[in-house]
C-alpha cells in the first residue's frame, strides 16, 4: 500500500515508521524543511523507545521517505493519514488551522480515488469539515472517502501500543474505504484485539472520551489521596484494593502530581467547550480540570510544610517530562512546581534523563544537572516529580549525605514511607 502521513510531529513520526514496518511505502511530508532534512540523515525529533531502530530499518529497506513536496506525496498515495497537530485555540477548543489546511492541498492535488484517514485529534464533525474543504478546492472530480481512525498512543509505549493496539477503531459510511482501511491494519489485528468499525461521528467522540476517563480516573484518586491523609489510610493500599475489582481495573488509578502531556489537558478542556457549545453542563469534567491544576497546589504546601520559607533555599527537582520514558514536557506538573517555587524565591536544581533540552527552553534561571546525585548536593530538599526507574534503586545512605536538610516530598510515591523515615528522612508522600 503507498500511504502518506501528513504531518511529522509524534503522531505523524510515530504512525508512518510502524505503517512502514509493516511492508507499506510510507512517504512522511512536513512544512518544516528543517525538521525533513533531519529525518533525511536518520535524526528524528523525539524521544521514544524502539522508535529510532525501527525508522532505521525501514528507511534503510527504502519503506519509509522524507518531503517537503505536498503535491508529489498526494499524487503517490492511495490513503493519506492526516497527522497535524490540533493545538488548544483560544477558548481551549482544537484549533484546526492545520487540518484545514492539508484538506485544502489534498483537494487541490488529487489525482485519483483516495482515502483519507483523520489521526489527529478533532472533535466530533471534522471528518464532514474535511469532505467540504477538499471538494470545495479540487480540480478534478475524483471521487474520496474521509475516515475518523483516532490514535491511542501512549508517550513512551507508542511503538507497542501500535503494533500491539488495545482496539483499533475506524469510523466510516463507505464499504469502500472500509475496506482498504481494515486491510493496512490486518497484519496487527487480534481475536482479542478487535478492529471496531463505528460511524464516523462516533469514532471522533471515543478518542476525547477516553482520555477524558482516563483523566477523570486520574483526578478522582488525587482527591482521595487528599482524603487518606487527613484520616490516615494510604492511598498506595486503597488503590490496589479498588483495582482487584474486575470492573473498575487497576490502571490509571495511582495518586501524584496531577495529569499533563500533549493530551489529557488539551483534550478535557476541548471536550468541555464542546459541551458548553451544545449547551451540555460538563460538570464532571470542569470538577475533573479543577483538581488537576489543584494538585500543583497541594504539592506546594507540602514542601511548605518542610520548609516554611523558601526564600534562599535550594529544591532539587528530580524529573521534568509529564511521565517517564519520553521528553515531553507540555503541561508537566514539575515545570508549573518549579515556577512557582522560583516565585517564592527558591534556588532549583533539576535533573530529568531525557527532557532537559526541552525543558531548557522553557525554564530559565534553573541549573540542569547530569546525573541524580550532584542535583541534590547541598539542597534543602528534594522533589520527585516524574516516576523514572533509575530514581527508585539510589543509595539512600548517600542521598542523605548529599542533602543539606533530608527533606524528600515523594510526588510519585516511589518510595516506602516507614522505610525513608527509619533511615532519617523527613519524608512526605501523597495520599500515605
């Protein structure tokens, strides 16, 4: 099958190398030259495990190509993924500037039957948005299908949670386009995994349902986690406990910083606006918001609590991306703690494996550190602020040493609170 992915960001990258891997000619076209004259000399953008292996391997047996040229990629496809960003506009809705923009190139350079598939995140009416623009600018009257085939890539499992999908949802009204859809994604469907073919309207409503849930889920048990402290039940145990029912399950439910990334934030607050313009009273949902961005809060009067004033004192912060195993930043609980410690005069020292480039742009007046021992040395105390493993298996003995005070506010709950206070830390966790 010759695909085209429109758009190299992480979807786009992530999307075109595995459809590649499957035996597909896969052409990814980008805007930015800069970024298609990197993927040319084998460098991709972003940090994602399995991901540079394989792109080396296809693009070494000639599966998977790099353009900057939108008409010869729409010319040599027979189904393009639309894979643009949709960033929050200004009233959190999607903007969909750069989906409407490939709409209208596929239009005007379409040369024969294609299908369209919409990977991006939209709200519900986009696929008919996409029909209009591409027949309102085509030259010639070539017949198309668009399909809503919604993305659950997680940052960090992107390549097995494509070759390996929970489910693999396709919203179309056309026998057609169904069918070629169904045959790209053979090769990776399962009895237990199933392809879900659904109307199209439908297909864009689960994937901001999902992640909706997913927040909501999220939010519920930091607010729980508030009310284990305050009557002395650990949140690690309730969780475990509310998991081993088979109809709730264990994922998603552990108490932190809050929820961030490039989805969970953008989408609830879309999903939200999407409400209020149909006139629906979202109130779980602006509950679900509210705890979120509440959490920052809660973490702050917790390193209050060890440190009442934070002027002239030093914080390590250990982890910067949203979660571990990426370098994703985008609406990570630490980078919102780190300002607003810097507000209240605090000195910051910070270490993350992968998302320090990232997070140099965006933080100033920070130092970065290379490694989680000399990012603690002479602080008053430490935060955890994104669950990487290298964090759980330190000498603690040594860790102590290093620290001027042995503060350690746990954002994660990695570690055992009995076992950090029998060795002489002022340690406070969340929910425990």
């Amino acid at each position: 099958m010759k695909i085209s992915c429109i758009g190299c960001g992480y979807v786009g990258l992530v999307v075109g190398t595995c459809l590649a891997d499957m035996g597909n000619e896969v052409i990814c076209f980008d805007i930015d030259r800069g970024k298609i004259n990197k993927l040319k000399k084998g460098i991709i953008s972003i940090y994602e495990p399995g991901l540079q292996d394989m792109f080396d391997r296809n693009v070494k047996e000639r599966r998977l190509y790099f353009s900057n040229d939108i008409k010869t990629t729409i010319r040599k496809s027979n189904v393009i993924f639309i894979t643009v960003g949709t960033p929050p506009g200004q009233n959190h809705e999607a903007d969909l500037f750069a989906v409407k923009s490939v709409s209208k190139q596929i239009g005007k350079n379409m040369n024969s039957y294609k299908v369209i598939v919409n990977k991006s995140t939209v709200p519900v009416g986009t696929a008919e948005l996409v029909k209009k623009i591409i027949k309102r600018n085509q030259i010639g009257k070539f017949e198309y299908d668009v399909v809503s085939n919604p993305e659950f890539l997680r940052e960090g499992e992107a390549v097995k949670d494509f070759t390996n999908p929970d489910r693999i949802v396709i919203g179309t009204d056309s026998e057609r386009a169904k069918k070629v859809v169904v045959s790209i994604y053979r090769g990776i469907a399962r009895a237990d995994k199933p392809v879900f073919i659904t109307d199209i309207k439908s297909a864009e409503m689960i994937k901001y349902a999902s992640n909706a849930m997913l927040a909501t889920r999220i939010s519920f048990m930091n607010e729980i986690a508030q009310l284990c402290e305050k009557v002395g039940a650990d949140v690690k145990s309730v969780a475990k406990g509310v998991g081993l029912d088979n109809r709730i399950g264990p994922r998603f439910l552990q108490a932190g910083m809050g929820y961030g990334g490039s989805c969970f934030p953008k989408d609830v607050k879309a999903l939200m606006e999407l409400m209020k313009r149909n006139k629906v009273k979202g109130k779980i949902l602006s509950a679900v918001n509210w705890v979120n961005e509440d959490q920052r809060k809660f973490i702050l009067l917790k390193i209050k609590k060890l440190l009442p004033s934070l002027k002239g004192k030093t914080i390590a912060i250990w982890g910067l991306a949203f979660k571990p195993k990426t370098d994703d930043i985008r609406e990570a609980p630490s980078i919102a703690i780190i300002m607003e410690l810097k507000k209240l005069g605090a000195k910051i020292r910070a270490f993350d494996p992968e998302a320090k480039i990232n997070a140099k742009k965006v933080l100033k007046g920070v130092t970065f550190c290379n490694d989680p021992y000399s990012t603690i040395k002479g602080c008053d105390a430490l935060v955890i602020a994104t669950e990487w493993n290298e964090f759980r298996v330190l000498d603690m003995g040594k860790i102590k040493r290093l620290l001027r005070q042995p503060n350690i506010i746990d954002g994660r709950n990695i570690y055992e609170p009995e076992e950090m206070r029998s060795a002489g830390f002022n340690y406070i966790g969340i929910g425990r």
